[in-house]
C-alpha cells in the first residue's frame, strides 16, 4: 500500500479528499480502472474540463488493457508529468487538486506507486470565428478564440520558426487565469521582453478574465485617453507585429491580444493596409486621418464657427445655417452637445439591446431625431448632419479602443469651443499635441517615428509604400530604438 | 504636482469659463447679414444717409428648394446722422438684430457724396474692425435711395448680382477692373494716383417694387441695377466718367488680362475683334531731357466675332495684324490725349516719374509734358469654325 503521510494515504484517500476539497461537483469523476487482478488505478478528472474522447480511448482503454507505460516525465513536459510519490501527502494533495481544477486527468496507482497528471483540457468555447471587431475584406477570416491552446496554434500557423518563445504565467490569486506572453526571441530586443515580463510578474491582482484586466496593469500611463498598448483578435496581425520584435500577451479566455510597444500612427494602419495595392492603402490611410480630425474636430469645429467667428463661414453657407437656425431655442453649443449625447446614448442603446430590436433602436434614431427633431425645429440640420459626419468617422478607424479615445477627445473640444472659440479648440490642441509627445508606450515615445523623425520609417506612415521600395529586414524605428538601449 | 497643485489648477481652469471671452459668443440668427452698404451725404444740409440691405435668410436657404415665397430676399435700412458714426448708431432704432459687416459683398456710394469727396467714408470704414476693405466700391448714378431698393432677377440677392457681373464683366468685356476695391482705392489715392470705379444705376421700373413681381418679370432689363460707365477719381473725389468704350481702353492701358470685343474700321468697313491682352511693359526714356513713356502692348485676337472678312492667306493675315496694330495703336493714343487735356493722368505716368526719377524738381509738370508713345502688336490665335466665309447675295445692304 502506499506511503502514509500524517495517516493519511495517497491510494485510499486522496480521490475522497478531492472530492471534499472541490465540494462534491456534479462535474467530478473519480472512476477506478482494474488493469489485472491485485490492482486499482484511479482517474480522477472533472467531466466539464476535458476531452472525454482522449480519455475514454487513449488513458481508460490503455490502463484496463494494462498497456499504459510512461517513463519517467522530463521535466516541464506539459503533457504527461509524474508527480513522485513520496512527496508529503499535503503537497501532492495541493497538486493533484490544481492539476484537476485546470482540466487534468489524474491517474494514481496505488500498487506501483506512480501518480501521473495527463493533459485532457478541452473547456466548451467557440471554435475560430471571424474577428467581430476588426473584419476584412481581402485577407484572412481567422479571429483568435477565448481558448488560449487555439491560440497559440494560430499564432503558430503563421510563424513557423523556432524562434518563437512562448512564456506562460499565472495570474490572478483567485481565478488562476492562463497568460501568456509571445515573442521572437532573435528579433524582440531584450529589455523589452525583460520589461514586459516585469511588469507582468508584478501584476497582484485576484483574478483576470480579460486581457483589458493586464493592460491597466502594464501601461506606462493610466491618464490618457490613448491607448498605449495594441489589442486586436487578428493573429495575422499579431503576427506580423511579432516579426516587427514586438510582444504580445494572451490571456486565457478572452480573443483580445495585447502588443507592446504602440507608437500613435500604428493607430490608423490596418491589416488590409498590406493586402491592397499600395496606392489604395495609402488613399484609404488618409482617408482615417482625415476621419480621425472630423472625429475628433467637426462639432468643435462647427461650435466655434457658429457662435464665435461668423466671419470665417462663406457666405452663402451662413445664409443657409442661419435660415436652418431660426425659431431653434437652443445656442448652437447646447445643440451641437445635446444631439452628440443623444448618439452617444443610441449608440450605447445599440450594443446592449438584443439583436431583434436593433432595427427599431435604428429607425426612431434616424426618423425621430433626425428627421422629426429638424421638422419640429428643435434643432437645426446643420447640427444633425455634424452629429452624423462625426458619428461615422469616428468608426473609420481600424482600433475600436481608440475609437473610444475619439469620443471622449471631441466631447472636451465641444466644451472648449462653446466656452472659448476657436481660441479654445486651438488651445486644447496644443495641450494634446504636447500630451501626444509625452506619451510612452514602454520606453518608445507614442510619436516615433514622426517625433522623434526617423525618415527611413516613414514609407510605412502617411503612405503605405509598395514593398519592393520598402527597406527588406527592417524593423520599426520604435524597436530599433529599444534595442540600442 | 502636488494633490493641492492640481485641484487649483483644475478650479482655475473652470473659472477661466467664467471670463469674458465665452460672453462674446453670438447666436448666427442673432446678426444682421449686411450684404450690401450705400452710403450717402446731402451737400446742403450735410447729412450722411448710411443704407444697409440687410440678407432674409428665411428665403436664402437655396438649397431647400424654390427660393422663399413672398418674402422679400433684402431688406434695405436707412439711418441718418451728422456723421457716418452717429448714423451707424441709430441703425438699432429699425434694425432687430446685430450688425454684421463681415460678408458685406460691395459698397455703393452716391455721385454727389462722391463729387464732394468719399475720405471721410473710406476712413470710417478703414476704422471698423470688422468692415472689410477687399470689396469693390461702386458709384450710383442717380438715386442712390432707389438703387438701394431695387431687387435684381436671378441672382436675388442685389450685391451678389453686381459682383458676379463686375466678374462677368472683367473676364468677357474688360468694362469692368480687377482693382476697384476699397483697398486698392485708398491704395492708389494714397500714392496721388488716379483710380476708375464701375457705376452702378437702376433701369427703368414698371412701378411694381417687390421681389415676387420683379421675378415674375420676363423683361429682365427692367425694374432692376445696370452696371455700366466708370466713375474717375482723383484725391478721394469723383472728377469725372469714362463711357463703355473708353473704360475698355483705360483697362487695357493699365495692364487688365481680360478679353474684349472691339470694332475698328477696316477698308472702308468695321471688323469686330475679340482681343485678350497678352502683355503689357511700360518703359521711361528721356529725350532732350523730357520723359519719354513707351508703352508696348501684346494682344491675342481671334476672328470668331468677325463676320466682315476672312483672311484667307498668310499675307492678308499678316496684313490685317498690321492694319490692327496701327489703328488700335492710333485709338489709344487718341484716348490717352484726351485723358490727358482734361488733366487726368489715368496712365499714372506722374507715380511711374516719381517712382524712376525721384529726384525730379517738378513731378506734375514734368507728367504733363510726358510724351507717351504706344506701341502695339496683335497675334491671331482663335480662327472660328468656318474655312472661309460664306458670300451669298443676303447679307447686310
């Protein structure tokens, strides 16, 4: 029998005190297999975690059929691991009950002594799906899943090198989550894999269920409204910032992966941007720049204009607004921010509201305020086509999360031109631009390469050069920047 | 920055929206849109009459489809007062809301108030923030209270009307200069040169008034502003007119690019010219120690206006390039004396001297003794559809 430890036994007790220990979950399975006469293996795992088919027809029918044989485990296979026996019952006990509680099967034989832990996760989840967030056109239709196994698998797929450094962590005190943190061991600098790793260990936290949970963690600066790390559900996007030398952290149990560093004009480049023409991509980068600035600047813009500097309106258009203006009670300002909060309320309206009555939410947004509002004249159409323009640049661009910043920049130039004009706009610009300059995305300046300027990035900024002219092996001026330090 | 720091300067911040810059905010349905602004002064009692026809955005809003209604598309205001200023101020006795000069469009003045002299306008108007000087300035002739009421077809609004035809009239007749603005007045004034100025009149009326009859009307020529005729200007003061055709020729003297249409007679008969200047250089000799201005004109023309003749070979073409040489030569020069009898000196010729030789004892007399001679050479460029002229026996007796 097996070795006692404080009278209790691994053989005879431990399946018990599992079971005790996870409170008897309707999930748990705790069989007893008999390979021959004199002895019983126990296969304990919990039903909801793993894949019963490796179960059934690789671990129960090799043990009953007394054909299962593992060698000694090397060390951090992930796979198969043997956990010694003569281990003090508590701390074997502590092990067997994580291994369980994370998708393992454990198989113990009482009259060998040998206790294993066998790789069986397989959780319920979605299989590859497109990416919801970040749709293309031309271009791969694979979206990461909430499983991180999957994952790493499409990461994988493209970047067949042994390079590839996987680092896996646990985070989280109470939920245990799985992170993961991906690189190109030739091509990422090492300080910052040393950074990223640092940063991540320092993480004391009691659970992370979404990588937003790490982000708040890592990021250089938590007052802005600009995202300085990159998220995105594409793995060839991740990719292909991999082979750029940068970092991608993946959590277990959410499709959104986190890349470090982020410099601003990243903001505006899409995935497509490289599977078009060059001229197109060029054409439709400029176009999210000036998407960007309308975002941003159209109702601010349209405040200080009409309220302050009628001068600089061409005539015939102030002709126009003031005729849509008159008999409405409200002062452009409170106009141009009560219909911008209107949208903003729809908006929300519309990502909550079950997708039945999304087409309702859209018709008394689009016929009560806009048509009827104008009609009654409580508002003036002016005011609603701005509200509209800045609505659909504002999805122009290719990160929702800054999209999100978008939003909360322009409703601050509202306030500015209302109060102060054109002066005020001009002054909150100011403060961005030197808010932007100040901003780092671990250790790489959020402007790089614009500011500082480094001319030989710049084929892949404003425009998207065509890839022969582009320079071959070069990496962003961001990660030559890290690796000279 | 300290925790203190920071909420100070966040109250700072707030009460900055408490400072004055966010009380100067106007509503745009709170202003006047002063399109077009006469000005007027009674000689005998001295009175300045300040008009403003004021924009009614309720029928602006062309883009909503037919223009509005019955609604007159201007209002014209008057105000009086024994100065510009004093006038300006008792415009709030009629008018509702705030003036707003910065899409004012041209500025009129009358022949009397410009026979007594317009410095005083110019220097109220150069004194007004928000006036703008880069607007042209016409003369009316005749009433300036009837022009000033009087609506114009197609273009509804009267201002835009008479800047679209001074365009118009620069690009296709060269009756009308590029350089009539407010500024390019008082510019010119300045340097003690002379400046012509467009005139502006009413046609004949039928006696109705209001917009909806007037575009109602089919007979555009009437009930509404006719452009025509320049107004000469020497320190600040209306001294005299030019008619159609002599305008036409000051404009090509000073340098306008615009094309126009000329007759010249030509083997007993006219031949009608459409000509485009294509150079002009001016250039001071001294002969006997008299200044001597050489002026050399280059012209394009074309024959697509002239149905009297067609020149069929190089010869005759390189004939007919000389006959017009001459005779538009001999024209100009016959314009520029007269000019010069009556004392003006259109061509500038006193701030030319002034600007060669500064040192001069006698600027005047030496401009007045100037002699002026005009050179000039057309080029044919535009020879119309037809490879010759048809000659059937109906043509003109």
């Amino acid at each position: 029998m097996g070795r006692r430890t404080k009278g209790r036994s691994i053989g005879s007790d431990l399946a018990g005190d599992i079971q005790t220990m996870l409170g008897s979950p309707p999930d748990l399975v705790c069989r007893s297999l008999i390979p021959d006469g004199d002895r019983i293996v126990q296969c304990i795992y919990l039903d909801s975690l793993v894949d019963k088919r490796t179960i059934d027809e690789f671990i129960v029918s090799s043990v009953q059929q007394n054909t299962f044989a593992e060698g000694p485990a090397a060390s951090g296979n992930q796979y198969i691991q043997e956990l010694p026996f003569t281990a003090p019952y508590e701390t074997l006990r502590q092990q067997v009950l994580q291994a369980v509680i994370t998708g393992k099967c454990v198989l113990i034989d009482a009259v060998r002594e040998r206790l294993w832990l066998i790789d069986t996760y397989n959780a319920p989840g979605r299989q590859v799906d497109e990416p919801r967030t970040e749709p293309t056109i031309r271009g791969p239709y694979e979206g990461f899943t909430e499983n991180i196994r999957i994952n790493i698998g499409l990461i994988r797929k493209r970047i067949a090198n042994p390079s590839l450094r996987f680092e896996q962590m646990t985070i989280g005190s109470q939920s245990g989550s799985t992170v993961m943190m991906v690189y190109m061991e030739n091509l990422a600098p090492e300080t910052l894999v040393r950074e990223v790793r640092s940063r991540l260990a320092a993480i004391r936290t009691d659970s992370v269920l979404e990588s937003s949970y790490v982000e708040e963690y890592i990021e250089d600066r938590i007052l802005t409204p600009f995202p300085t790390l990159l998220n995105t559900e594409r793995p060839d996007k991740t990719a292909a910032h991999l082979l750029e030398g940068k970092v991608a952290v993946m959590v277990n149990g959410t499709p959104f992966v986190l890349i470090a560093p982020l410099t601003f004009h990243e903001l505006f480049n899409s995935a497509e941007d490289y599977y078009q023409r060059a001229d197109i991509a060029t054409f439709i980068r400029w176009i999210r720049l000036i998407s960007f600035f309308a975002a941003v600047f159209a109702p601010s813009l349209f405040v200080a204009a009409t309220t302050f500097h009628q001068e600089l309106i061409p005539t015939e258009l102030l002709i126009s607004l003031s005729a849509q203006r008159e008999g409405v009670p409200l002062p452009a300002f409170l106009e141009v921010l009560l219909m911008e909060i209107v949208f903003e309320i729809i908006r929300e309206a519309g990502l909550r509201m079950p997708r039945a009555v999304g087409q309702a939410l859209s018709i008394v947004g689009a016929i009560v305020l806009g048509q009827a509002a104008v009609e009654a004249g409580l508002i003036s159409a002016a005011v609603v086509i701005v509200v509209a323009v800045t609505g659909i640049t504002n999805f122009v661009v290719p990160v929702y999360s800054f999209g999100m910043s978008q939003r909360l920049l322009r409703f601050t130039f509202i306030l500015l031109a209302g109060f102060m004009g054109l002066f005020g706009v001009l002054c909150g610009a100011l403060f961005l631009l030197a808010h932007l300059v100040s901003l780092k995305s671990f250790g790489v300046p959020y402007l790089t390469p614009l500011a500082p300027a480094n001319k030989d990035d710049w084929r892949d900024v404003l425009i998207r050069a065509p890839r022969p002219s582009m320079k071959p092996n070069l990496l962003p001026a961001s990660i030559r920047r890290l690796k000279r330090k | 920055m300290s925790r203190r720091q920071r909420a100070a300067a966040a109250v700072l911040a707030l009460c900055a929206a408490l400072l004055t810059s966010c009380w100067d905010k106007v509503e745009i349905n709170e202003l006047s849109l002063v399109s077009l602004a006469g000005l007027d002064r009674d000689p005998e009692s001295g009175i300045y009459t300040v008009y403003l026809q004021v924009i009614n955005p309720a029928t602006g809003a062309s883009a909503q489809g037919a223009p509005g209604g019955e609604q007159a598309p201007v209002y014209t205001y008057t105000a009086s007062g024994k100065s510009p200023g004093e006038a300006q101020a008792s415009f709030y006795n009629v008018l509702p809301r705030r003036m707003f000069l910065h899409h004012a469009k041209a500025v009129l003045i009358s022949e009397r108030a410009a026979r007594q002299g317009m410095r005083d306008f110019l220097n109220f108007s150069e004194l007004q923030p928000d006036a703008r000087t880069s607007i042209p300035l016409l003369v009316v002739d005749g009433s300036i209270a009837e022009v000033m009421r009087t609506f114009t077809p197609l273009e509804r609004n009267p201002a835009d009307s008479i800047v679209s035809r001074l365009d118009l009239m620069y690009d296709f007749t060269l009756k009308a200069g590029r350089r009539i603005e407010l500024r390019d007045v008082i510019e010119r004034v300045e340097r003690e040169e002379m400046v012509v100025i467009p005139i502006v009149a009413a046609t004949s009326k039928t006696g109705h008034l209001n917009s909806f009859d007037v575009n109602a009307e089919i007979d555009a020529n009437r009930n509404q502003l006719r452009v025509s005729g320049g107004a000469v200007i020497r320190d600040y003061r209306m001294v005299g007119r030019l008619n159609e055709g002599d305008l036409v020729l000051y404009h090509v003297l000073t340098g306008e690019k615009g094309r126009f249409v000329r007759r010249f007679p030509f083997r007993g008969e006219h031949i009608t010219v459409i000509m485009k200047t294509k150079r002009m250089e001016r250039r001071l000799d001294w002969q006997d120690g008299k200044p001597v201005v050489r002026i050399r004109l280059q012209f394009e023309f074309s024959t697509i206006a002239m149905k009297e003749y067609f020149p069929q070979t190089l010869d005759e073409l390189k004939k007919l390039e000389q006959h017009l040489n001459q005779v538009f030569a001999e024209e100009l020069k016959t314009f520029v004396d007269k000019t010069r009898r009556k004392g003006w000196d259109l061509l500038r010729i006193r701030s030319l001297l002034h600007r060669k030789a500064p040192n001069l004892p006698d600027p005047d007399q030496a401009a007045s003794e100037a002699e002026i001679k005009i050179e000039v050479e057309t080029r044919l460029r535009g020879m119309g559809n037809l490879g010759g002229l048809y000659d059937g026996a109906g043509g003109e007796p």
